[in-house]
C-alpha cells in the first residue's frame, strides 16, 4: 500500500535526472550527436563536449511508478474517469508508452532464471515458487552515480528550452509513432 515513507523512495528513485555524456558517447549507441541536447559550457561549465542524457533504468522506474500510481488511483486523487477527453488521451498515451517500455525491458533482459512449480497447501494445483535466487546489480551504486553527476534541474528547464538556445537547434524528425500519439 501507498504511504508517505515509501513515496519518498519512489520520488527519489524515479527523479528525471539529466547526466552530462559525450559526443563520441553519444556515437557509441548509434546516434547522431547533432540533434542530441547540448549543454552549453558557458552555461554548464562542463566543457565544450557535453550532451543531455538519462539514465534508462530511471525512465523505466518512472513508468512502473505510474502504472503503481494508477493501481492506487484513490490513494493519489486520480479521477481518470472524469478527466476531460484531451487529458484521457494524453494519460493514455503516457500509460501506452510505459507499458510499451517496461515490455521492451523486459523482452531485452530475458531473465531465464526457472522458477519451479509445487504443491501448496490450500492450492489445487502446483503454484509457482516466487523466492527465486538472483545476482543482481548494486542498485544504490547507479542512484549514487546518477547522483554524482547529474545537472541542476531546475536550471535546466530554465535554459533549454528550445527558444532560449543561442541559436538554431539541429533536430531529428520525429518517429510516425511519435506523431500517431503526440499529433
């Protein structure tokens, strides 16, 4: 169940944190770092080869957090079911796209660990045993990482928005999908 203590972990845990990366990190992952964000060193004072970028594990946090949040829509207030039509659409088009990145997720990582199948009491047939053992990473080292070299947030949706920029921004065209939910 929601509660205040366990909200603060989740607040923290989910934060859109911007990292500073590097063109030729940006290149690494096959992108093309003319349309990536730049983070000016004027501005930032991190050089002149500093891009915008987060962390994944944190937008996939970010969109279990939702779906936990819609589970327990009365603990938070939600009224989705009276929301006017523009601001349905636009929770539907968030909830698809979380449940479109956490399958992603899921579908890449493929853990195959077995989980076995035993007889239980109270159970009619086999139930699967969920206490299966894992090796799983140091998840407060990558919150400390993050952490260590994330941006000031609140500066960056100050000056990057797209009009505050020195000059004219080099952009990617936007995916169809992207268009089919955004307009």
């Amino acid at each position: 169940m929601p509660n205040p203590v366990d909200e603060a972990v989740w607040d923290d845990w989910e934060l859109t944190t911007v990292v500073p990366v590097t063109a030729s990190g940006i290149r690494a992952l096959g992108k093309d770092p003319s349309t990536a964000a730049k983070l000016e060193d004027d501005v930032w004072g991190l050089g002149d080869d500093a891009y915008a970028a987060v962390l994944d594990v944190f937008h996939q946090i970010h969109c279990l957090n939702q779906l936990r949040k819609f589970a327990y829509a009365d603990y938070y207030h939600m009224k989705i079911a009276n929301a006017d039509p523009e601001a349905l659409t636009t929770h539907e088009v968030h909830t698809n796209h979380c449940v479109d990145i956490l399958l992603q997720a899921i579908q890449c990582s493929g853990n195959l660990q077995l989980v076995t199948m035993h007889w239980m009491e109270r159970q009619q047939y086999p139930f699967p045993d969920m206490s299966t053992t894992r090796q799983c990473v140091e998840f407060n080292r990558i919150v400390q990482w993050r952490d260590d070299h994330r941006i000031d947030m609140k500066k960056f949706v100050a000056m990057m928005k797209k009009e505050k920029q020195s000059g004219p921004v080099h952009e990617r065209p936007a995916e169809k999908g992207y268009l089919d939910m955004f307009g």
